[in-house]
C-alpha cells in the first residue's frame, strides 16, 4: 500500500535525535569480533557490574524523598564561575600542560601545543529532552564559539552527561577529529560527523592526532542512551601522551584493580582527570566515591608523588543522593590522608598541574548547605601545600629521631661517668 509505514518504522520516527543511532554493519562486524565483546554484549573487567539500586527499593525512595536531606543536593546559592576569556585559553602554558575544568568532566587540556577537550557537555540539560532531566546547577564558563580551535574531542562513552548531542552538532562544524569508544561512532555520524573524522578505538587501541598519542582503557561502567539499552558501545577511560605530558582522563567507571596496569603502561601522568561524585551505595560497581577516586589515582601513578589529580564529576549536575558539596569535602580528606596532590578549581579555571601552585580553596563551601559540625577549620592540603606538608612531616621525624639519638648518646655519657658501685 503506497504510503504505508510500519509501527516499528513509526516508533523510530518519534524517537528524539539525541537518542542517536545504534551500531550496524561494518562497525557492528568489528564489535563482534572485540575480545571485549561476549554474549552479545561488552564485558566489564572483573565480571558483571550492578547497574541498579542493589539495596530494597523501598530504603533507595525513602533516601530520595527524605526532606532533610533534599536541599543538601544542590547548592544553596551561586556557584563561582571563572570568568574565563578566550584570551585564557589562547595563552600558551608556560609549563607546556594546562588543565581547564567546564564543569562535571569536561575539560580542556592542553598538551605540548595541542589542545584535548574531554566529554564536552554544553548543554542545559544531560537528557534527550530539551524539558526534563537533571538540569545545570551553574552556567558553563564561557560559550563553545569562544573556546577557540580544538585538535581532538575524546568521548569516554555515551551516557548524555557525556555525550551531548547539541555540543557534538556544533562541533561537527569544525575540524577537529574525535576519538570515541568502539560502536560510538554511530552517535556522532548520525550527529553530522564524517566517518573520516573518527578515531574510534578498542580498549588498549591508539590513534596519533598530531604529537599525540591517544589510548582508550578499560573502566568499570556501562552504556546506553535509548529506549533499549543493547550494551553495543563500549566505555573507557583515556591516557592521552604528548611529546612531554601524559594525562587520563576516567571517564565514568568503578575502582578496580586495572588502575595499576593503565598506569605501568602508559604513566606515570603529570595529572589525572578522576570520577568523584554521583556515587551511591546503591550502585557501588559503576562510580567511585572520593576516596576511591584517590586509591585510583595513586593506582595510576604508583604512589604519592609526582602527579596530580583533578576530580571530575560534580557540581554541575545533581546525579545522586549525596550532598552537593560532599564529593570536593571527601576529596580534599581523602587527599590529606594519602598524602595526594590535588587541584580544586572553579568551573572555568585554567591552571598547570606541574607549577608550583594550582587552585586548592574549597571554594563550594560559600555556597553550600554546611555539615552539622560545620565546615572543617584546618584548609585543604593540595598543590605545594601537600609537598610542604610531607616535607615538614619528614623534617619532623628526622629531627625526632636526631633528637633520640642525642638523648641516647647523653644517656651513655651519663652512664659512663656515674662512680662506681
């Protein structure tokens, strides 16, 4: 019958465009013969992960309705943004490496001269509905026009707080290549992009973009954005080289032990981009909470020194049952107890993890609900500041330990010069 349409053909044709486009033919034939890719879906390192609340529905709806704890999930008044220029960003750094965080985990790096944008989201909503879904808590720092030339956007995987289909639109304007998770590629074509701009990559794969390495690793997570989640595109986590700096970026994952591998094949990173917030105890296997996030860190780098972390994955966008400032109170903590170097940024500021300096004010505090107790009174130990405090601490205990030795020569002095019997 001329016109007809079939309801399956019906029901695509209502589905929104950020739903994107599922993996068919050629790519579909390269997932299926990922070692990662078993019974019909991508595999997680360490088994099966939980994906839902893993505790009684009825404890998980009596935490999200609890009147209490509601407004200490968003903040209470304005958050800070930096007033960043394009003129920030056209500075060249002066150590080579510069950090820019835009909110949630997007951020732009700039490596040896090139310039990285990880998990661009400039969207007012993480949703496919320009009407509903969790909402922008602060504006992004500065438009997309203005952030000047990119060489590479890198996706980690497809989740809307990740992947926003109005940003990629407006990328795909440009000439920037993007490197994306095996099966992702479906999205961004759908979206505009030429395959010939595409580097879509397996776990332990690489692609060069100019003086630059880019390597997609594992994470512990999931994918998924339309009305059936197929598991066919795939997660990861990034370590991107440059002539002189490495970064990882963690994408959305939870702490496994594939950290320390990442980080004896591709560190150790003058800084990593960590996932810290929209944790849950129901839904342990997926994210990782702060101190998690530190234990990965440290993972990557093999012990305290020498890199630093950023965490990512807050304060934009309310995701969880947590407070709102509880992922930046339990970094810095978690942080002072390892010993970590970490950076504490307002959305929109630029800063170069290897200077001798970077942002460490727990800046969410001016607007945030305050805990019970109140805010600690001792100030974060970040940047310098841990270096300082380490070394005070080695200082301390050399000049206990020159101390006792005194006090045990004196004792020997003592003892020789006492009489006799």
């Amino acid at each position: 019958m001329a016109g007809f349409r079939s309801p399956s053909s019906g029901l695509r044709a209502l589905q929104p465009a950020a739903f994107g486009a599922d993996p068919s033919g050629e790519r579909m034939a390269r997932i299926r013969r990922s070692p990662h890719f078993k019974d019909g879906v991508f595999q997680n390192p360490g088994g099966t992960v939980r994906l839902g609340p893993s505790g009684s529905a009825l404890d998980f709806a009596k935490n999200y309705f609890d009147r209490d704890a509601r407004p200490r999930r968003a903040p209470q008044g304005t958050v800070p943004v930096h007033a960043t220029t394009l003129a920030d960003t056209a500075r060249p750094p002066a150590t080579g490496l510069r950090l820019t965080w835009m909110g949630h985990s997007s951020v732009l790096a700039e490596i040896d001269g090139h310039r990285v944008l990880f998990d661009p989201v400039w969207g007012e909503r993480c949703s496919p509905f320009p009407f509903a879904g969790p909402k922008r808590l602060h504006p992004v720092p500065l438009p997309l026009a203005a952030l000047g030339p990119v060489d590479v956007v890198v996706i980690s995987h497809d989740h809307y707080d990740h992947l926003d289909m109005p940003t990629i639109k407006a990328l795909a304007g440009t000439d920037t290549l993007f490197a994306v998770p095996l099966g992702v590629g479906a999205h961004l074509e759908h979206w505009g992009v030429s395959a010939g701009r595409l580097r879509e990559l397996d776990w332990h794969e690489s692609a060069k973009a100019g003086g630059l390495t880019l390597t997609a690793t594992p994470a512990r997570h999931f994918c998924g954005r339309g009305l059936r989640n197929t598991q066919h595109t795939l997660w990861a986590s990034w370590a991107v080289a440059g002539e002189e700096h490495r970064v990882y970026h963690s994408g959305d994952t939870g702490y496994f032990d594939g950290f320390r591998d990442i980080g004896a094949e591709h560190g150790p990173f003058d800084a990593t981009m960590i996932q810290i917030g929209a944790y849950s105890e129901f839904w342990p296997d997926i994210h990782m909470t702060p101190e998690e996030g530190i234990r990965a860190h440290l993972d990557l780098q093999g012990g305290p020194e020498p890199g630093l972390m950023l965490p990512i994955h807050w304060a934009t966008f309310n995701l969880a049952q947590h407070p709102w400032a509880e992922p930046g109170e339990g970094t810095v903590e978690a942080a002072r107890a390892a010993g970590a170097r970490v950076a504490l940024p307002r959305p929109g500021e630029p800063f170069e993890p290897t200077a001798e300096t970077v942002p460490s004010e727990p800046w969410w505090r001016g607007v945030a609900v305050a805990p019970a107790g109140g805010w600690p009174v001792s100030e974060a130990l970040t940047g310098a500041a841990v270096k300082t405090a380490i070394d005070t601490a080695a200082v301390a205990q050399a000049d206990t330990v020159r101390d006792d030795a005194k006090g045990a020569a004196k004792g020997a002095e003592d003892t020789e010069t006492l009489p006799a019997g």
